[in-house]
C-alpha cells in the first residue's frame, strides 16, 4: 500500500494520472523541467519538483534525478505515463530497487515485450499471426540481405521505443541503407539504445490493437479493440473504439491471442497488443506490444466505463481489481473517437511548431484531455501534442458528427496547430467509409484557408485601431497602428469595420502566400506591390488568388510604413480588448512578436452585409507627394515633415521660455536613428529653458514630478524630444511642451531616420477639423496657437484647497495638476478624491483616467466628450470637492521587498544608455546617482 505517487512525466499525461490519483485519495507529485515551471501539472499536484533543464535527457530521461525527487517527497509510488521513461525496464528495476512501487507492468515484461524483437518471439511462441521479418541486425549489410528474402517494401524499425519514433519505409536497397544509421541514431536518442530488424512493409494497412489488462498472477482481460489508422510519420493522430468493419470473427481471435499472450507471461498492468491489418489480403499480423498505457486510452475508457488509470493505481495498491471482470472485459457501448491536437503545420510535412499560446479555447461538453492553456508557451524540447479531443456517440457516425462539431470549437492561437487537418479528417469520405489506411492522413494536408508568410520582413506586426486603451494607469500602452489613418482607410476600402486588424509592416514588408483567393489593401508609405511578380496598386482591393503570393517590398519614401488589410480583418486573439501587438510585453497578435517566416495567419470571415470593396478616394489618401516634403534636407537625404500640434501641457513660459518655444517651432529636427514604435527621438539644438533646475522634480530644468503622458507628446527627456508613439511609456518626469494633434498623428509612424521634421502650432479650432479631416492639415497649419500657453483654465487656491491647472495635450487629453511642484500627500490624496467622483459622474468618453504625483491625466474620445465639455464638468466636480484636511479616502499598508540593486535594474540601465541616451545623470550607476544627489560620502549609506 502506499498514499502517494509521483508522476514522472509531463503534458496531459502528468495532469490526467494526477486527477486519477486525487480522486482515489492519493497525495500527488510532480516533476518538471525548466521547460516545464508552472505548467498546468506542477499546480495541480500537490507538490512539484524540479528536475534539471529542459533537455529531456537531463530532466525526465534522467533515472537519477526522478528517483531523486521520489526519495525527497517520500513518494510510495512511481506512475510513469507513456514515454520517456515508461517502458524502460532499467528505470522500473530502479524504482523497486528505491523500494518504492512502479506503477505498471513488471520490470520482465518491459524486457521481454519491450524490445519488439523478443517480443516477435514470444508472440509466435504463443501462435499470433506474424507478418514476415528478420532478426536483430548488426549493420546495414544485414539489413539488405533480410530484405532480399522478405521482398520490398520493407520498414526498418528500432527494437526499443513507440510512438512512431525509429520507424522508417524503405522501397529499395538505397533507401535501406540510407535508412540505416538514421533509426540506430533514432534509438539511441529517443530510447537510449536498441537494435534495429526489418519486415515486410503493408501498404495498404489498417493499424487496430487490443488492450489488455493483467492482475500479475496470470488472469488477463481484454477491453476491446482500437483502430489508430490516421497517422501521420507513423504517429496516430485520431484513433477509434471499437475497430470499425473488423471481421467478428478476427476480431474475437485477436482479443483470445492477446489474452493468452498476456497471460502466459502473468502480465501485470495495463497494455496493448497491437496488429497490422492488411486491407487487401484481410489478414492481420502481430507488430508489438506497448507495455504501458497509451495516448489513445481514452476511448477504450469512453465505450468500457473504466478508468485505466485509477485500475493501474488501484491494482499496484494491492487491490484485485479484477474480481468480477470476465476474461472478454466489460460491457461496451456506443462508439468513441479520440482526436490528437498537434503544435504542426500539416500543410508542411507536418513541421513542429513552437511559440507563446496566445488563445486556448476547448468545448465544455466533450473531454479533453490537455495541458495547454492561454499564455502557456510551447517548446521544441518534447513532443508537440498539446491536447486529446474525445467523444463518444450512439454510433460510429454520431461519434464522427460530435468530433465534428467539437473541433470547429477548438481554437488553439500563437503556434500552427493540426486543426485543419483533423476537421477535414473527421469529415473525409474515406475515414466515413472506412476505407481509410495509415496512408490517409498524409493525404489530407490543411483544407482550410490560410495566409502563410514567406518572408516576414523587417518588423511585421498585427495592429488595430484604436489599440488596448483603458489600462493606461496600470501601465500598458495601447499599441495599435502607427499610422492609423492609412490603417482604418485600408479596411473601409474593404468594407471592414475601420479599427480591424491587419499588419503594420516596417521598412520593408512580407511575402504572404494565400490559399484562397482573397481580397487585399494595401496602404501606408509608396512600395512595390506584386501579386506572383506583377505589379498591384496600392490604396485599391486586389484579388490575390489561390496560391497566390503578395509581396511588399521596401517602402520607398516619403515614410517607412506600409498597411497589409484583408477582407474580412486578421483572424487573431484580442488581448485586453485588442488584437495589436505589444513585442516588448510579447502580448497581443501573432503569439506577441512580429512575423516570421513559416507563420500562418487565418482572414476572419466577412459578415454579409458588409460593404463592397471600392478604393480609397484620392482626396482622403495622407499626401505622401506634399512636394515640401521631398525638398532637400541640410545634411541628409531624408524627406521633410510638417506636424501640427497642440500647445501643452508643459509649453512658455512656465518650462520653456517664448523664445525659446519660438526656436523649438522654427528647428528642423532630424530624426535620430534610435527610434522605434515607443518613441520617435530627434536631434537638434538644446532648449531655452525658463528653469534653472526642476525643483523637487529633479536636477534638470526638463524634470517634473512623474505625470501621465499623451501618445503623440514630445518629450523633452534632457535637452532631446522624443515623440511619444503608441508603445512608449505610461508616465515619466519630463516636460512635454506641445502634442501632436490627432489629424497628423499619422505622419509620427511614417518618419524615417534623417527625415527632418518641424512643428506647427495650431489651435483648438484647427484641431478638431484636422481630427475630422486629417488632410485639411496644409490649410489649418498657417491659423498658429490659441495664445492660452496650452493652459485652459487655473482655479486659485483657497481655504484648504490648492491651486488647480487644468492642462491640454492635444485635443483628446487633458491633464489636471494641484498646487505648486513640491511633494504634498494632500494633493495625490485630492488627486483620487477627482478620481473617485469622476467614477461617479462617469461621462460618456473616457478612455484613461491616470494618476500622477499631483496630477491626473484624461484621454478622451473628442467625437463623445469634446475637451471643453470635459474642462466643464471637472470645474463643477471641483467645487464640490471639500478642503484637503476633511478627504477621507480608502488607504492600505503594503509591505514590499526592496532591492536596491538589483541586476533587472543594471540590464534596464544599459538598455536605456544604449536606446535612448548614455548621458544621463543616473548612468551607469542609479545607486551612486542617489549617493550624489544626497550628499552621502559612501554608497553604503545609501543602502
């Protein structure tokens, strides 16, 4: 008896044997790799130990380390699963060695079955059909001289190992021998050893098996038959109980052989004895037998009622468990099909697929047995099944009708998965009819529409409009195209809503080949545009037909951006409210990071009533021919920009002086190299600053205390803007004198290193047309600023309340600061206290409400809530609020670790000296900066 068992395996394995475990009172144990930390197994165990590195041979292969962790959590029993370790006689020899029980047949039926060429002995021994073979071979001279006598095709297989691994067709002597050394190899990696044998190859084979069950004292039950036909690289993909239009007869005589081929070696445990069975000689001849449990276990479970599992843990506890079962096993009813979801592309040799799982989605109604979960990342380290789908209808039709309608449900997103291959399979006129072979599923490939990219290009992204908004606070930027307006163009011309998603492409953008004739758009900065090498025109739907490839190259200038749109939007996961990519976070898209070659993205369907494709009009493209723009720039050969912004919320004379503004506005600012999707950084002179010093804010006339930012800002970090772009950071301590107004904001995503750029105060008026009519902007630019410094209104301060600004940044956001720039708990408590109340009041056209120090920033919706009305009811808010001395607001005590030094902090030091300046005072050393600053004589103090 034991209370406890440890599960040396992973995946869906490890999480079925555990809750067979739990439900039979056991305590549980996990073991994992680095692969493997926080997999769905070690939570659900209650306790989990590390095994090594990801590599299996030095974590689940490793009998030393297993047993180690038995020994460590006091394990009284060892379930090994299938794979790995599973059939390995020397492991289960090891583990009743530990004194410890393996759950599973005893260490002589791993050696005798495990080895398939003994097994081939004992199984003629016992008078099971046999198919032609050979014996053990030493080299591959042998193996042509066995094949000479059995007669081509031959398969060469590894005597040790399942799975499919270390099997290999042969047609021909050439093949033989190339074939060779690649399954000693095979065996040797997967199964640390074994000899290679061949037989007689059955083209036309139908692969059926029997489990079986023993009680270790002679007494052997069968639980019906399988067929596992549908393989793809002789792994089964789907499998079926019971065997469909299996001779009764046959049938009956394959359950009796296995029972006495079992029995006479007092099997124990769970097992299958498997068959080949020849469509076009109706015979069938003994393959193996799998002495332990198998992946497809389930539908045996599904038309028995039995859990095999709970059977093995039961029968190694000393239970008999088959008292009262006949020598023909349970009643079995109806009809099960399991389906095996793969991370592989089947419409390529069915090539591994790993990446982060960015949608997992499975039927409530059916079983499944899985590991994989949203966020879950998949490695190349192990096996890619990622889930067992399992139904069981009345019948054999019924089952297939339920797979049916339970894998269009299945949505697994961020790697290439089988999908397509087991709906069509579920459907095949052949698997219906039964005349399916091991060769059928090779046949079928992905039936279902696809975008595969050939070439993802420099910096390939999904993006939507408006991106992930209202988690601002929290620090997640929106994301979302760089250049919206070419964007939502895009899919208007396509009669897609305007914010769905398609792909930003950056400098030089992808091949994509379409299955199915598909209609595109492409937008954004001039590019060659082919489809299959004939030239296309952009801001037009296209036709790509099937097969076809669309290739975007380099953008030529003017900008740097191209748009890719397809009818009907991007078939991708929303994350936090949107599908557009965040690469930094690795969240959103297409598994959280730009394209690459071999992804296959999917076109969402295209809902009826939506509108006809028809181009973009001339009038309302972005004017990337402004013949300004194109006029030689001192020092480089990059176009010019004019960008019209907004002043505020931190422009003259407070921070800048006037003419110091004034020379900000008459500077033609290059582009620096060191920009990205988070911020455009641009070189020129330094700023006339109406500041000595920031304050309390900091030592430089740039800094104030940390306050939200607009997307669109520029950021005087020091003496350098930088543009603010929709990846770029939440809140920060440095001034932002104008904002680019929403109307241009997609000239921000089309500047390109040495393009030079100048910036054109307009008014609010001007703003708001631009925002209606982003190509109004040459008209508008010339109206200059509202003569308000970016400041729409200060309330005085008075008894018990401090001074209120009220700040714009744009005309979709305004920031409200308290009282004068000095530390004050007062004023972050008024701050929540405007907070709360606008939760109360919550107007219609809020997209983020962000807190600063003393300061609270609003992103609105101008089209919902217009910048004046929103100024209006904070003034009414306002004067309701009560003197600081009486707010009461809810408050927590939390106590955190510190590190003050911690090497996180040193690597996001270095990547800030090397993206966005090596010259600040806090490089390379923030804790010697604190030192300096504070007049301490020893960093020690610091600490």
């Amino acid at each position: 008896m034991f209370d406890s068992v440890l599960v040396a395996n992973r995946g869906e394995i490890a999480c079925r044997i555990i809750r067979s475990a739990r439900e039979l009172g056991l305590r549980t144990i996990a073991v994992y790799s680095d692969a493997d930390a926080g997999a769905a197994h070690t939570r659900m165990a209650d306790e989990a130990v590390r095994l090594g590195p990801a590599p299996a041979a030095e974590s689940y292969l490793d009998v030393d380390r297993v047993l180690a962790a038995a020994r460590e959590t006091d394990a009284g029993a060892v379930h090994p699963g299938y794979g790995f370790l599973s059939e390995s006689a020397e492991f289960a020899h090891a583990v009743e060695a530990a004194g410890r029980v393996f759950v599973g047949p005893a260490p002589r039926h791993l050696e005798e079955f495990g080895d398939k060429h003994t097994a081939r002995k004992a199984a003629a021994a016992a008078g099971l059909p046999m198919v032609a073979g050979s014996e053990t071979l030493p080299d591959a001279d042998a193996a042509v001289v066995a094949a000479a006598r059995i007669g081509y095709p031959v398969i060469l297989k590894s005597t040790s190992g399942g799975g499919g691994i270390g099997l290999l067709p042969c047609a021909d002597e050439t093949a033989l021998r190339a074939a060779f050394d690649q399954v000693s190899r095979m065996a040797r990696t997967h199964f640390g050893g074994g000899g290679v044998f061949v037989e007689r190859f059955v083209s036309r084979a139908r692969h059926v098996e029997v489990q079986v069950f023993g009680d270790g004292h002679g007494k052997v039950v069968t639980l019906g038959d399988r067929d596992c036909s549908l393989q793809r690289r002789n792994q089964k993909v789907v499998e079926e109980a019971p065997a469909p239009d299996l001779p009764e007869d046959l049938r009956a005589e394959l359950h009796r052989t296995a029972r006495e081929l079992c029995a006479g070696v007092s099997y124990r445990s769970a097992g299958t004895v498997e068959f080949v069975y020849d469509v076009e000689r109706g015979e069938a001849s003994f393959l193996e037998v799998n002495t332990r449990l198998q992946v497809e276990h389930p539908v045996t479970e599904a038309i028995t009622g039995v859990d095999l599992v709970a059977w093995m843990l039961r029968l190694a506890r000393g239970e008999d468990v088959l008292a009262d079962v006949p020598p023909q096993g349970p009643d079995r009813t109806g009809h099960a099909v399991e389906a095996r979801v793969y991370a592989e592309d089947p419409a390529h040799d069915f090539r591994p697929s790993s990446g982060l799982l960015t949608r997992v989605e499975f039927p409530s109604d059916v079983r499944v047995d899985g590991w994989v979960e949203t966020g879950q990342r998949v490695t190349s380290d192990y096996d890619p099944m990622l889930a067992k789908v399992i139904v069981r209808g009345d019948d054999r039709t019924d089952a297939l009708d339920r797979l049916g309608r339970a894998l269009a449900r299945v949505r697994v997103d961020g790697v290439q998965t089988n999908l397509g291959a087991l709906r069509a399979l579920a459907d095949h006129p052949r698997v219906r009819a039964v005349e399916h072979t091991t060769a059928t599923c090779g046949t079928v490939g992905d039936p279902e529409p696809r975008i595969e990219v050939e070439r993802g290009g420099t910096l390939t992204t999904v993006q939507d409009f408006p991106g992930r908004t209202g988690y601002w606070q929290v620090g997640v930027p929106p994301s979302g195209a760089m250049d919206d307006l070419s964007l939502r163009l895009g899919n208007r011309a396509l009669g897609n809503p305007e914010g769905a998603p398609g792909l930003e492409c950056t400098m030089e953008g992808p091949a994509l080949r379409f299955t199915h004739a598909t209609t595109v758009c492409v937008t954004g900065a001039p590019a060659d545009v082919t489809v299959d090498g004939v030239p296309s025109a952009s801001w037009a739907p296209v036709e790509v037909p099937a097969g076809a490839v669309l290739d975007v190259g380099p953008a030529r200038g003017p900008g740097m951006r191209t748009y890719v749109l397809v009818r009907g939007g991007l078939d991708v996961p929303a994350y936090l409210g949107s599908t557009s990519t965040f690469t930094a976070g690795e969240y959103g898209g297409h598994a959280g990071r730009a394209l690459r070659p071999g992804d296959v993205l999917r076109a969402a369907p295209v809902p009826a009533d939506a509108a006809e494709p028809a181009p973009v009009p001339e009038r309302d493209r972005p004017d990337f021919d402004d013949p300004a723009r194109s006029r030689s720039t001192e020092g480089g050969e990059g176009a010019h920009w004019d960008i019209e912004v907004s002043e505020g919320p931190h422009a003259a004379p407070e921070f800048l002086t006037r003419e110091g503004l004034a020379d900000f506005y008459a500077t033609d600012w290059r582009v620096h190299p060191q920009s990205a999707r988070n911020g455009v950084r641009l070189s020129g002179p330094k700023q006339s600053w109406a500041r000595a010093d920031g304050g309390q804010a900091g030592l430089h006339p740039s800094n104030v205390h940390d306050t939200a930012y607009s997307i669109g800002a520029v950021n005087l970090s020091g003496d350098t803007p930088v543009l603010l772009g929709p990846d770029g950071p939440s809140l920060g301590g440095f001034v932002c004198p104008v904002t680019v107004v929403t109307g241009a904001r997609w000239k921000v995503g089309q500047l390109r290193p040495g393009d030079t750029v100048r910036f054109h105060p307009v008014t609010e008026a001007a703003a708001e047309k631009m925002h209606a009519t982003p190509t109004a902007a040459p008209l508008l630019r010339v109206t200059g600023s509202d003569g308000d410094d970016g400041v729409l209104a200060r309330i005085p301060a008075g008894e018990g309340t401090p001074e209120v600004t009220y700040r714009r940044s744009g005309h979709d956001n305004l920031l409200v600061e308290y009282g004068p720039m000095v530390l004050d708990l007062g004023s972050r408590m008024r701050v929540h206290a405007l907070m709360a109340a606008l939760d109360r009041h919550a107007p219609a056209g809020i997209v983020d409400t962000t807190p600063g120090v003393r300061s609270l920033h609003l992103h609105i919706d101008p089209d919902v809530l217009p910048l004046r009305t929103l100024l209006d009811l904070l003034q009414e808010i306002e004067a309701e609020l009560p003197p600081t001395s009486r707010l009461r607001v809810p408050s927590r005590t939390l106590r955190l670790p510190m590190s003050y030094d911690d090497p996180s902090i040193h690597e996001a030091i270095a990547r800030y000296a090397t993206g966005v300046r090596d010259d600040a005072p806090w490089n390379p050393d923030n804790i010697e900066f604190i030192r300096r600053i504070n007049g301490l004589d020893h960093v020690d103090r610091v600490r």
